[in-house]
C-alpha cells in the first residue's frame, strides 16, 4: 500500500501490514471506546490511512483498527520532537 499522509510532527510515505498496529498492540491493554473513536478521529483529520483486521476471542469479536505505528507514536507523544519516515522502497 503505497500513502502519503502528514500527521503534525511526522510523514509516512509506505505503510506495510508489519508497521500497521491496533491501540491494544500499542498501548498493551484495551483502549477503550472513547479513546478509540479519538484515535480514528484524529487519523482521519490527519488523512492517515488505516486498515482493520478481524478479532475474536472471549471479550470482542469484530473488526479492529490498524494505525501506522509511527502515528500512534507521535499521537500519544505530542511534545516529542519530529519523525520523519523515509522508507528505501
């Protein structure tokens, strides 16, 4: 999948599935619904392409979202200085 897309402090011009991650993968525990739909939101005034990935266990079954991870970064660490991603291909 080929994108280009600029989130504040941070450029992503490839995203490939092994850089796409769910908040639980990020954060390491549910996110939640509120902070979930935030994420989205902001993903998607930012133009950031996400993907989603079908789940089930015993709590959730369903589609989850899928954020470059470099956008999840910046998102939770605004105040860190800025990315930028250049991938070689």
């Amino acid at each position: 999948m080929n994108s280009t897309s600029t989130y504040p402090n941070i450029k992503i011009n490839y995203m490939t599935e092994e850089n796409m991650i769910s908040l639980y993968d990020y954060l390491g525990k549910p996110a939640g619904s509120d902070l979930g739909k935030a994420v989205s939101t902001a993903a998607k005034k930012a133009n950031i392409k996400v993907t989603t990935r079908d789940m089930s266990n015993t709590k959730y079954t369903g589609k989850i979202m899928l954020y470059p991870k470099e956008f999840l970064v910046n998102y939770f660490n605004p105040n860190k200085e800025p990315v930028q991603i250049e991938l070689p291909f």
